[in-house]
C-alpha cells in the first residue's frame, strides 16, 4: 500500500525570520546614545546602496520591449496603485476603534507601494502563466513606485494625519531616485561584475535592508512608541490584511476574466497585482516616516509580505497542477530572477 502523502508546508520565507530576529535584537539591545546616529547614517547609506544596485540591475530595454501587451501593464498598475490605495483608505473606519493611528497610517503606506519582483515572476513561473509579461509589469510597477508611491503618500497621508510634505518627496528622489539613475546610467560598465557576483550582492540586499529594519525598531524603542500596540491590535490588523488581500486576490481575478484575458495572462495579473515589495517599502518608509514611529509605519508591511508569500505559493502550486493537468508537459522551472532584490 503507498505511504501517506507527505505534507506541504506553507512557506515560511527565510527573509522574515531574519527580519524577526533583528526586531527581537532591536527590542532587547537597541541602538542608544552614540551608536544611535552612526546606525542612522548607516541604514541611509544602505538605502542609498540598495537603489543604486536595482538602477543598475534593471534592464531599461526588456522593459520597452514588455510595452506590446500594455492592457495587461494597465490593469496591474491600476490595480496596484488605485484598487489598493482605495482599500486603504477605507481602512480609516476602523481608526482608533481597533487600530492605533500609527499602524493605520503603516497599512495605508503598505497600500501605496509597488509590486514585487521575484516572488510575483516566480509564483506566475510555478503556476505556469505568462512569465515574460510577468517580468515587464513588475518592472514597469517598480519604476512607477519610484514616483508614485511617494506622491500619493504625500497626498493621503498628509490628509489622514501623516504629516507628510514636500520635503519628503523631495528626500526621495535624493536618497533614492538619484541613486537608481546613477546604477542606471553606469549599468552597461557594471552589470558584469554584479552578474559574477549575484550571491554577495543578495547578502548586501538583505543586510541592507536587515540594517534598516534595526535602526527603525531601535528609534521606536527608544522612542517609547511600543506602548500604543498590544496583541490583540496585532491580531486585528493580521485579520485586516488578510481581508485585504482576499479582496485584491478576488477583484484582480474576476476583472481580468471581465475584460478577456486568457489562463496564462489572468495568472500574471493576479501574482504580480496583489503583491507589496518589501524591498521598496522598508527604504522608502525611511524616508518619509523618520524618527519613533517607523518601526510601527513598517510592521503591517511585514506582516504582509509573509501573509502574500503564504497565500499566494498555496495558489501557485494548485494553478500549476491544474494547467499541467489540461497540458502536458515538462514542469516550468521559475525564471531566474537572482538580480532581482532578494527579499522581493
């Protein structure tokens, strides 16, 4: 008789326990005194860093290329930059009832930002959909953000309490649209040396943003901000962001049957418009959430980003089952995306 099927595991990115390890560290040893400012100045650096290397990772002409399928592009940059913004702001209802102001202004801040890279390629890779219109519309969603999510956190935010202005735009294209022209303008002469060197520079992306992360929680340490949030809160907000993305996951869905897109192209639009990059957001948030409160701003993007790498791998390995079912075939590897920002 054949043995029990083994068990799936959701998955558990190894990214995230990195990243709950080094709040546990900011809780228990965070940076006071003098080590406050030099980790300060670091984690600005590292941001700098970070966007130089997508610049430079990022290629302009596959991106041109991707233009053709532009319905496809439309709907997942409206999806991810109008749908969720909408939904975030209907969130407000639930200010101060069950969510602190705080957190609420981190849910609607994770509502703003771009698609991710890796995991939206991999997971419509897996499911096999349209990989090469998956490439285009997370590139297309990532250079968007640059822009956009910055203007519509000046926008909302600013009138739901942010505080948010001019000069926070204005310390976005410094500290990070500068830098990624520059990694764009020198790509030609150091996209080589990056290639070579994929599994340092995922180490730097990582550490970059694990570094962020620590000054953040450590300023809200400090800071004495921790106090605003106890675990029921947090289990509000986790069922919060799990509605969040049923929705998103549901309305991407039924909308690209509406508008006819086949099997291939519906699977790219769900996987790359239901997802929110922690690799933008962390250093973005940065920027324009400085002092105590960003570790709070930064917490309902983690949260997130664990819950759509569960959800959406469940998804991915059904959807693929289900399309080798109707065409046989050798089973798709995922496309190699080890330029990308490790962290998605």
């Amino acid at each position: 008789m054949p043995g029990p099927k083994p068990t799936r595991r959701l998955p558990v990115d190894p990214f995230i326990t990195a990243l709950l390890c080094t709040v546990g560290l900011a809780l228990l040893l965070p940076a006071r005194g003098a080590a406050a400012p030099a980790v300060s100045d670091a984690a600005v650096g590292a941001v700098g860093l970070l966007f130089f290397l997508y610049g430079a990772r990022l290629s302009a002409r596959e991106a041109l290329d991707g233009l053709r399928q532009w319905r496809l592009h439309g709907l997942v940059l409206a999806v991810t930059f109008a749908l969720f913004p909408l939904l975030g702001v209907a969130s407000r209802v639930f200010v101060p009832t069950l969510l602190p102001q705080q957190l609420y202004q981190g849910l609607l801040f994770l509502c703003l930002l771009p698609s991710t890279v890796q995991s939206s390629i991999a997971f419509t890779s897996i499911a096999r959909g349209n990989t090469a219109a998956a490439v285009c519309s997370a590139t297309f969603s990532s250079l968007f953000g640059i822009v956009v999510t910055p203007l519509l956190a000046a926008l909302l935010l600013s009138t739901h309490g942010g505080g948010i202005g001019a000069g926070s735009v204005l310390g976005i294209v410094e500290q990070l649209l500068l830098p990624f022209l520059a990694g764009q303008l020198l790509r030609r002469w150091i996209i080589g040396v990056l290639t070579r060197h994929r599994r340092i520079l995922g180490l730097v992306d990582r550490g970059s943003i694990l570094l962020v992360v620590y000054s953040a929680f450590s300023e809200a340490v400090v800071g004495g901000v921790w106090g605003q949030v106890s675990l029921p809160r947090l289990g509000v907000l986790a069922l919060l962001e799990a509605a969040l993305l049923a929705v998103v996951l549901t309305s991407t869905t039924l909308l690209a049957r509406r508008l006819g897109f086949d099997r291939p192209d519906r699977t790219a639009i769900v996987f790359c418009g239901s997802k929110k990059s922690l690799a933008a957001g962390v250093p973005m948030a940065t920027v324009l959430f400085p002092g105590p409160s960003l570790g709070l701003i930064v917490l309902p993007l983690m949260l997130f980003h664990q819950l759509q790498l569960m959800v959406c791998a469940v998804l991915a390995r059904r959807w693929g089952a289900a399309a080798a079912a109707e065409e046989p075939g050798p089973a798709p590897v995922a496309a190699d995306q080890s330029l990308e920002p490790a962290s998605g």
